[in-house]
C-alpha cells in the first residue's frame, strides 16, 4: 500500500508540474515570439497541457460528473495533441508549404468531432464502461474502449507515422544543420507511441495509470530545449537551411578540429574535396585551404586570396565567424567566401587613374614648363625688338618662329597627355583585327621618315582596332626618331606578333626603364611613346618584352598569355 500512495502522490506531482510548465510555455511562445513556428509549437503545447490538466480531473475526481467531463477532455485533448504535433512537424521540415492549407482546418474538426463522440458515447462504441481502480488514496478510471476509440487511436497514430517520415526525411536531407535537433525530436516522438501503444495494449505500469499525458508534455519540453536553447525558432530551420543552400556566396562549415561538416550549392563549384569529415587541408584548389586557415587564426582581420586556373583568375574575401560554445569556446567555423574580383579590378584602375594623375602633374610641372618658358622669354625679346628706335623686323621674326616652335611643343605635350589618358582604360569590347592590315594603315599615318615597311603577318587578334593602330604608329615613330632604321619588319610569333628594326637597336641598361612614362634615351624625347604602347597593351592584357632583332635592332615582341 505504501509503494502505491508514494507512486501515485509522484504521479500527481509529475502532472501537475507537465500542466503548469506546458501551459506557461505555450503562453510564452504565443506571445514573445513572432515567428509561425512558434505559433505551432504553443498550440502544441496548450493540447498538452489540456491533456494533462484533464486527467489530473481525472486522478482527483470522485467518480461523479466532474470526473467524467475530466474523462472525455482528456480524451478530445489526446486528439487534438496528435494534431497539433502533426501540424508542428509539417512546420518545422517545411512540407507545409506542399500540403494544401485546408488540411489543418480537417484535422482540427476531426478531432472536434472525436469529442463530441465522446460526450455522446452513442451506443457505447466509445466506450463501454468506466472501471475504477484504487491508486494510492486516489479512486482512478479507466475507460473500456470501443470500436470509436481503437479508430481514432489508429488515425493518430497514422499521423505520428506521417510525421516521423516526414522527420526522417528533414534529418537524411539537412547535412549537419539542424540534424542533432531532428534527431532529438523524434526520438521523443517515438517514446510517447511507444507508451501510448503499451497503454492500449494493457501492457502497465499500474493496472490504471496512462503515463502518455506526462510523456506527451516531457516530449513537448525536449523539443522546446531543442528549439529555443539553440535560438532556432527565430528562423524556421527549413528556411535557414534554404537561404543557407541557397546564398549566393561560397559558404562551408567546419567543426572544431577544422574538418568539413557541410557546404551550400554555390561552395561546390569552386572549392575541391567537399566530403564530410574530410580536414580543411585537404580542400582545394591549391593555396584555398591555406587561406581558409590564415583567415580562421587571424579571426576578425581580413583574409583576400586569388584562384587561378583554366579560366580567368577570381579574388575572394574570406570571412569567418566562429561558433562558440557557453565557454566562448570555438566548437566550428563558418566560412564564407565573398568574391571581390570587380571591386579588385576597380581598385586596379583606380590606382592607374591616380598613377597617370601624377604623370600628367609631372609634365605639366616639368615637361610644359620648359616651351612655355622659352616662349614667355622670347615673346619678351620680340617686344623689345619692336619697342626699339630702330626695329630689327628680321629678329622680330626670328623670335615669333622660335615662339611657335614652343607652342608646337605645347600642343604636341598635350596631345600625347590626351592619348596617354585614353589609353590606360581597358579593353571591354575585343573585336577581330587583322595584324598586317593594321600595321600597314598604321605605317601611312605616322611620322617615318625615308624607311621602308615589311608586313610578313597574316594573324587576327582580339583588340580595339584603333588602339592597336596606336600600338604600331608609335612603336614606327619610335623606330624613326630614335635610331638609324631603314627597315621596319611586322611579323607573326606563335604567341602574338613582332615588331623589329635594322637600327642601332636598344642597349640592355635602358630596357628596363624604357616604358616608364617620361623616360628617353633622347634629350628631346617626351618619354610619353612607349609608355603608351605599355598602357594600350596592358589594357588589352597583353605583355610586351623588348629585346635585339637579328639585324641587330630594336625588336618589341607582343604576346597573348
């Protein structure tokens, strides 16, 4: 008798502690929490607490009226769990979104209808009898069941299936997000159909005791633990995991010995060896993996790292953000790899922009000054030639040629400073050019003096027509203002195309200086030529190198890397 009355004052405790906790709960998250998920998971609660609120009515009834209205709540509150757990399962994997709407509303007045059964107990296919049993000082009923009940507790049950493929589902298909949490929701699951199925099967603890209410409310507390311990409710998991597949930018995650446990969509087409478990140096391609370290030790600093391969090279922003633990303890890593190879390339032509800023402040200061000066100094001579008694008209005339002759300069400063700033832009829209065509419209344009052209090229290359043009009008005045040419060749290489000269050529001290803007091995020079050359072929991704022609002249080569 002793074990008895301490069981069954347990019992009562366990339910009155399952109705106050679930109860407080389902107002907690009705209320504190906006989010649809949220809304599910109260709604399961209050049929819990329901549940147990009622077969407590049960336990403390004295077999009157009171405990028989206790016996049909607990009975419609049973259904409307199975429901509601239902309904929260849909919600929490996302198969809501394919299950028509109306199917709640169904369930719902189904179990409605199970209730007033209940009530009716027509013909007795509800239940039979009510037989009441001691339990401990309590007197406690337990119905006989009908044909009605053993129906309803088949289509619960056939809910409870549903929900657990629906689970097992979620936990195959979620990687490692959210899987633990799946895993232990249904496995609570599990336990109330066990106990619930042991209970109709009169396999008991106590000939009249159901522990499934108690269960039912542990199961709702374990899934609680699980939901708002870990702060998922404040995105439903399907949709984390969705903006997560689907993000834009390369994410992976790693645990806290830096081995992969999962990766989105956008991460497989540019990081190798995206296999579980496999450690972050073993991920691809080559120099990723290390970055991906240096970003994580260096936490909060910004780690930028290049890949190149087949295709054109991509720069990346990696970031990380640690996952701690309650100690501040990092047990994993986020990873995400931001590509930044527009903005990279904006801060290329942006430090071009200033470079040739500074150019142009360097010839105006210097290169301008010098022909404005000298024609300043003889503007005042030619003044003072005519402000004389008796006017030199000869010098006067002398001194207004030596004036043009600056201005001349001027102008030819100032369009080389034009061209420069046009040149430096990139090449977005290529076209096919014919190289020996251009080369010989470039030759009748510029300034060659008495030598002779050889057009021995017949390759088409992906250029700017007119800016190639400019390639070769400078390279062709270069030839003819700073050497001793007769012959200029334009030829074919198997990477691009040559141009070459029968000239003094170019000694090994100036090559490495000569495309620097304002550099000249002729005291005359502007140094402004080549390093256009530089700039128009850069702009188109090319690379020039200067060497010695077999005549022993200058030849500059340019290729397609």
């Amino acid at each position: 008798m002793g074990d008895d009355v301490l069981l069954s004052l347990f019992v009562v405790s366990l339910v009155v502690v399952a109705t106050v906790v679930s109860l407080v709960l389902a107002g907690y998250s009705w209320r504190s929490i906006e989010h649809p998920i949220s809304n599910s998971y109260a709604r399961l609660l209050a049929a819990d607490s329901l549940w147990a609120a009622c077969y407590l009515g049960m336990i403390l009834g004295d077999g009157g009226l009171f405990t028989r209205a206790a016996i049909v709540g607990q009975g419609f509150a049973a259904a409307l769990a199975g429901v509601t757990w239902f309904l929260f399962v849909i919600e929490y994997t996302g198969d809501s979104e394919w299950i028509p709407a109306g199917i709640g509303r169904l369930l719902y007045a189904e179990a409605v209808i199970y209730g007033l059964l209940r009530i009716v107990n027509p013909g007795g296919l509800v239940a039979s009898e009510v037989v009441y049993g001691e339990f401990g000082p309590f007197l406690l009923p337990a119905e006989v069941y009908g044909p009605i009940v053993y129906a309803q507790v088949g289509f619960v049950y056939l809910l409870l299936v549903v929900s657990f493929l629906l689970l097992g589902r979620f936990i195959r298909t979620t990687r490692s997000l959210y899987r633990y949490q799946a895993v232990a929701i249904l496995l609570t699951a599990v336990a109330v159909m066990v106990s619930t199925l042991l209970f109709v099967t009169r396999f008991r603890l106590h000939p009249q005791l159901d522990p499934t209410p108690v269960l039912f409310v542990f199961q709702a507390l374990i899934v609680g633990v699980a939901l708002y311990r870990y702060d998922f409710l404040k995105i439903a998991p399907v949709a984390a995991d969705r903006f997560f597949r689907e993000m834009a930018d390369p994410v992976v995650i790693l645990d806290g010995n830096r081995r992969l446990i999962d990766y989105n969509t956008a991460a497989e087409t540019i990081v190798d060896g995206l296999d579980p478990q496999r450690p972050v140096d073993a991920l691809g391609p080559e120099g990723l993996n290390g970055a991906i370290e240096e970003a994580i030790d260096a936490r909060d600093e910004r780690t930028e790292h290049t890949l190149t391969g087949e295709g054109p090279s991509r720069s990346y922003d990696i970031r990380v953000t640690p996952i701690d633990d309650q100690f501040g303890i990092a047990q994993g890593y986020v990873v995400a790899l931001r590509e930044i190879t527009e903005r990279k390339r904006r801060e290329r032509r942006l430090r071009e922009q200033n470079e040739r800023l500074e150019e142009f402040a360097d010839v105006v200061s210097h290169d301008l000054r010098n022909p404005l000066s000298a024609a300043a100094g003889w503007t005042e001579a030619v003044d003072g030639q005519l402000a004389a008694e008796e006017s030199d008209i000869e010098a006067a005339r002398a001194g207004l040629a030596r004036v043009e002759r600056s201005h001349e300069r001027m102008d030819e400063l100032i369009e080389m400073l034009l061209s420069l700033a046009r040149e430096g832009q990139t090449v977005d829209d290529p076209e096919p050019v014919p190289v020996g065509t251009t080369a010989t419209e470039a030759w009748e344009t510029a300034d060659t003096g008495e030598m002779e052209l050889v057009v021995e090229a017949d390759r088409t290359v992906s250029a700017d027509p007119t800016r190639l043009r400019q390639v070769f009008e400078n390279l062709f005045r270069n030839a003819n203002e700073h050497g001793t040419a007769t012959t200029v060749t334009v030829s074919d290489t198997p990477e691009g195309f040559v141009v070459e000269d029968d000239g003094e050529g170019i000694s090994a001290a100036d090559r490495e200086s000569l495309f620097e803007f304002g550099y000249s091995t002729d005291d005359d020079g502007t140094g402004i030529g080549l390093a256009v050359v530089k700039r128009i072929v850069d702009a188109h991704g090319w690379v020039v190198d200067v060497g010695e022609s077999d005549a022993g002249g200058a030849r500059f080569e340019i290729s397609q890397p």
